[in-house]
C-alpha cells in the first residue's frame, strides 16, 4: 500500500503540462505591450491633470480593464464564425453614423459622439474595425484582377468615409483611406494601381502649392494608366481627365468645404510660428515639451510644462509629448520600439493565418494601428497636421482605447488558429 509513495499523480503530470503549454502559447507581444502602454500612459495622464480639478487616468485604466475583458472573449471566437453577421453589422454602424448628425454631442466644433447610458460613446471608432471585417470579406471572395473588381471594395469603403468626414473628423477619415490601400495591397492589387488611386492626393496638394508641376505630373499618371490598365488609351484619357478635375475642384474644396480649423491644421504645422498664439500654440508647445526631456526625461510626474499645462489636450492627441518630456528619448525609443515590434508580430500572424479572410483582418488591424502611431507621433514632433489621431494604447478615449483591445482579440484569435507560435517569431 505504499508502493505509490514518491511518485507524482498521473492526473497531476497531466494537468502541469497542460498550464506550461497554455503559458507557452500565450503571446506576451500581443498581451505585453499594449498592457504596458496602458499602463505608462495612466501615470503620464494623472501627469497632465495635477493642477486640474478633474482626473482620467483611472479611467483609463478601468476601460483597459473592460477592453482586456472583450479581448479575452474575442480570442476564442473563431473569426470565420462571424462573417454570417457582417452585413447586419455594417448596417448598425452606418445607422450609428448617421445618428450622430441628428443626435449626436458636440464638443471641440466636431460633432462625433452620441450618449448612451450616460457614457460618450464615438461611432467612427468602431466604424474602423467594421470596415476592415467588410473589406476583409469582400477581398476574400473576389481577387483583384481588373479595375472593376475596385468597385465593390471602394464603395464599401466610401459609406462610412464620407459619414465620417462630415462630421467633421478629418483624422479617422484619413485612418479608412490607409486601411484600404494597404488591405487592397495585400490582396494582390497591382502596386501600379495603388499609384493611380493615391495619385488624387497628391493632384489636390499640387493645385494649392505648386500648380506648375500639374504640367508634369498628370502625363505621368497617364502614361502609368496607360501602362497598367486594360484599353490603354481610353484609360489615359479618363485618368487624365479626373486628374484635371480633381486639380480644378480642390481650390473649392479648400474654401467652401473645410472649417477654418482644418485648414489651419493641414497648413501651420510647415511653420507654426506664423501664428504662435493660434493655430501653431499645439505644435510649438509639444515641440518644446518634447525637446525638453533631453536623454532621460525629467522624470514621471515631474514634468515642468506637463504640470503647468502649457499644451491643450495633452491627455488625448498629444500624450506623446508627455512622455517626451518625462521620460526623455530613451523612454520615447522604447515605446516607437514597442509599435514596431507589435506590428511585426501582426505581420507574422497575417501571413501564417490559416485562411485568407482572418489573414485581411489581421492586415487591416496594423494598418489602422501603424497608420495611427506614425502620423500621431509626427503630429507631436511638427513633421505632420495636427489631425485629431489619438495614438493606440495611450491616449485617453473610452472608445478608440476598446476598440484598440476588440481588435487584439481579433488577431488572438487568428493567432491561436493559425502557425503562429511564439517560438517562430
């Protein structure tokens, strides 16, 4: 009867290879990052509010915890299982686009949020998430071989584009136009035609600052179209064509479409000292703040122009400036480090996704977060408009902060599928 005395249970044995295999395959980039992010970035907002009368940083951190929440369900939902409620989905987040214009809250002359339950609830941000499962979709079923299989992507696209711009939000409109490029891209669209359809953007620019190279950059679009498209010449003549117009549209467009606020912000950031005590007072400040960190930052609530509040909205689109100033280059360094590394690994993930829609999801989601953190941190540094873009993970905003963790549940959840694991990367 003691025979079995030093041994270890069998059940026992079982149930410990079973805990190191789940710690083997948890993915500490995924989970990592973002937690320590939201972490960093409560201390950095209790920062920005120390001589307020109000403080956020909790919050933050209590939404971090509801997001982690649904990042957990998310990662064990096969994402295949979802594609039956795509549609009814964009449907409701078209409905809550449009509800904003007709009951929508107001603040900052933007009318972007709707109530619910007493909370500020921001529709664009999950119009995002939305859209990418759309397009994911529609790539899926349909490759891109001809200039009309862009039809249906472009118009599933241009919906919430244009509810969103209207609302105005300039910065989550330029977020779906980045999305889609990159989601087209990987999806096997000729990268001729990549040029051809971000071509526009470049025509509206030139019209208002150098019309001349309109002289030389049109033929050139036209001879790629010529190059790459089906009925060359008639393909010549109608890119051509809506390269003119687009070049004799966008003066209009500047004056009787824009707030005086958004040309300002497309324009001050080349040289903000034009009006310091204006629209240039972001930048030049966050500029400042930032160059004052020098190597290691002052120090974590120890920030001089942080505590006195020098920069507007520091909590929100210009955190990053607080951390500049706070932890110096060194801890802003790590953190652009820490992007990179997470968009890397979404990288992996997409590529050994086990089906091409999950593979277009996972795509989708690092270009909304990479586009969001390059053109967040230029703004902040005055290499960039100031645009309204919160940066992933770290800006205060209930909305676009659990949007950020559903879409970590997401690639989870492909990653948990997928060849993906932690070793490989």
């Amino acid at each position: 009867m003691f025979f079995g005395i030093g041994r270890r249970p069998k059940n026992n044995i079982l149930i410990g290879s079973r805990r190191l295999r789940k710690w083997k395959d948890f993915d500490w980039i995924l989970w990592g990052i973002p937690i320590a992010m939201v972490f960093i970035s409560g201390i950095l907002i209790a920062s920005t509010q120390r001589q307020a009368n109000y403080a956020d940083w909790y919050q933050h951190w209590i939404t971090a915890g509801v997001g982690i929440l649904f990042a957990i369900v998310l990662s064990n939902i096969p994402m295949e299982r979802l594609r039956p409620f795509l549609i009814p989905l964009y449907g409701m987040t078209v409905a809550s686009l449009i509800s904003v214009k007709i009951i929508g809250i107001t603040a900052l002359g933007a009318q972007r949020w709707i109530s619910v339950g007493g909370l500020n609830v921001q529709p664009s941000e999950f119009a995002k998430l939305s859209a990418i499962f759309i397009l994911a979709a529609v790539l899926d079923r349909k490759t891109i071989k001809q200039p009309i299989d862009l039809i249906k992507p472009l118009c599933v696209i241009a919906v919430p584009w244009l509810l969103v711009f209207v609302q105005p939000d300039l910065g989550t409109s330029l977020v779906f136009g980045a999305v889609l490029m990159i989601m087209l891209y990987w999806a096997a669209m000729p990268l001729e035609w990549s040029l051809l359809v971000l071509s526009g953007i470049f025509t509206a620019i030139c019209s208002g600052i150098f019309p001349w190279l309109l002289i030389l950059w049109i033929p050139l679009i036209g001879y790629i179209a010529y190059r790459s498209l089906p009925k060359k010449k008639m393909s010549a003549m109608i890119t051509m064509t809506s390269q003119l117009g687009i070049a004799f549209v966008t003066p209009w467009l500047w004056l009787n479409v824009l707030k005086d606020y958004q040309r300002d912000r497309l324009v001050l950031f080349i040289d903000p000292s034009k009006d310091p005590l204006g629209g240039g007072y972001h930048l030049l400040q966050s500029i400042v703040g930032i160059g004052s960190g020098g190597l290691w930052g002052s120090g974590l609530l120890q920030g001089g122009l942080t505590k006195l509040r020098f920069i507007p909205e520091q909590h929100t689109d210009f955190i990053f400036s607080a951390l500049g100033e706070e932890t110096g280059f060194i801890g802003s360094f790590l953190v652009i480090s820490a992007f990179a590394i997470l968009i890397w690994r979404l990288l992996k993930i997409a590529r050994q996704a086990r089906t091409d829609f999950e593979s277009l999801l996972v795509v989708g989601i690092g270009a909304m977060l990479m586009f969001q953190v390059v053109v967040n941190i230029f703004m902040t540094i005055g290499l960039g408009p100031v645009t309204g873009i919160p940066l992933p993970f770290m800006s205060y905003g209930r909305s676009a902060l659990i949007v950020n963790f559903l879409a970590i549940g997401i690639c989870l959840s492909v990653a948990r599928r997928g060849n993906t694991s932690i070793k490989s990367w």
